[in-house]
C-alpha cells in the first residue's frame, strides 16, 4: 500500500529484519570472495553508450532494455542493470599484465532494470526495477584456450559453495 504512490508495484520496502538480511547476505558474500582473492570495486551507476555497446546491450534499442538518461541534460548516459558493465567499462581501456591474469573483481551494486514492463509474471519469479546484486567478474587470459572454462567453473563452484552455506537451495 506504500509503493503504489511512491515508485509504483515493480518495487520494494525492505524494513527491520528484512533490511538487515539483505546486508548481512552482501556483507556475507563479500567477505567470503574476498578471503578468496577477490579485489573489491565500485562501479558508477551511469554509463555511457559505447561502455553497453561493448558488453552486448543497445541502450537506444527501442524499447530500450536500459533506463536512458535525458540527453538534453546529460548526453549518452544510461543507468547500469549489472556491476558487470562498469566492470567491463574499467577493463575495456586498460592493459593487464598476462602474469596479473587472472583478475577477479567483486562488486556490490545497485542494478536498474527496465525490461520489467513485460505485462506479465512467470510464476514465482517476481521482476523488479531496481536490487541490489554482488557479482563476480573474471578477466582472463587465452594463451591456452580454457583459461575463460576454467574461470567460469570456479566461479559456479564459489556460488554453490555460498548457498550451501548458507542453507539455501540451488539448481
């Protein structure tokens, strides 16, 4: 009954318990990647067009899968629906050294999504505008070919190691 006239029904209170569960599990998260090596980052929340456009996305697709910004008052920004962009927007104008491969980031951030406006709800999954998500993202080498498979398979293997953790079921 809150929501409604304040951000609409794609959004959520967290209050009390709720509030610091949600801290407590990126707290909980964090500190278990980095006991892993994992170097902790910050990403902007606004992007411009060419750092989407390198991962994939077409923030000027109608409908635009992204919240655009109003370009009469700030051209070509877009609000972030993943820390994974802004990674890869650090990444995509840097050099690593091939000895510092791999690299492994962890994030927290705040992910706007816009492609919620589907009209409707696959059952039990509930589709928001905006959550918060701690992400893992990898920088890899090529020299052999399976440096990106094996990377990848860590990472699953850390996701099932949280969950199990923390009591939670996973598929």
């Amino acid at each position: 009954r809150r929501l409604s006239h304040v951000s609409g029904h794609r959004s959520y209170y967290l209050c009390g318990a709720g509030a610091l569960l949600q801290h407590a599990l990126v707290t909980f998260t964090l500190q278990k990647l980095l006991s892993k090596g994992f170097l902790p980052m910050t990403v902007p929340d606004l992007l411009r067009g060419a750092v989407f456009e390198g991962c994939g996305v077409q923030p000027s697709a109608t409908p635009s899968p992204v919240y655009n910004i109003d370009p009469a008052r700030f051209e070509d920004l877009s609000l972030a629906g993943t820390s994974e962009v802004g990674i890869a927007g650090y990444f995509m104008d840097h050099a690593v050294q091939l000895q510092d491969l791999p690299v492994r980031v962890v994030c927290s951030s705040t992910c706007y999504r816009a492609e919620t406006d589907t009209g409707r709800e696959p059952w039990g999954l509930y589709r928001v505008h905006q959550f918060t998500k701690v992400e893992m993202f990898g920088v890899t080498a090529a020299e052999r070919g399976t440096e990106s498979e094996e990377l990848l398979d860590e990472f699953l293997g850390l996701q099932k190691e949280i969950f199990s953790e923390l009591g939670l079921h996973y598929r």
